[in-house]
C-alpha cells in the first residue's frame, strides 16, 4: 500500500509520459503495454509515431475501482490460464 502511495504522489493526472514511463509506473512490457493500448484498457495517443499516455489514463489502472473494461479482460485473461492448467 506504501508502495501505491509513493507512485500516486509522483504521478500528475495532468502529465504527458512516454510509453516507458508509462510501462515504470505499471511495471508491465513492452507487449503488455502494447496490448492493453490496443484492447482499449489503457488509452494512448499517438503522436509523431510515437504513444503518449495521460497522467489520468495510468491512474485508472492504478485506481483499486477498475473500469469494467480491465475487470473483463483480468477475467478473460484468468480464464484461459485456468484453462490451460
């Protein structure tokens, strides 16, 4: 919880990050990070051919009240791995 703390305080809602700052903040890859831009569960702009994240889009992610959007995916994604067990 400390740690959450500690990352909500340095991150602005109101600040443009770069994809690895974006993936830092996360602590996902780079193709996690693809991915949740291209489901829709983390928007992202592109400019100059290169993603731009809002403060704001990395703290829905953070926020312990997940959009409907990211619970569906965690349970699609737990699903196959049960699956696959």
């Amino acid at each position: 919880m400390l740690l959450l703390h500690s990352i909500l305080m340095q991150l602005n809602e109101f600040e443009v990050y770069t994809p690895n700052e974006a993936k830092k903040f996360l602590k996902i890859s780079d193709s996690t990070f693809r991915r949740l831009v291209k489901k829709g569960i983390l928007r992202a702009a592109k400019i100059g051919g290169q993603y731009r994240v809002l403060g704001k889009e990395i703290l829905k992610l953070l926020s312990p009240s997940l959009p409907s959007k990211v619970k569906k995916a965690y349970h699609s994604v737990i699903e196959k791995f049960e699956e696959e067990e």
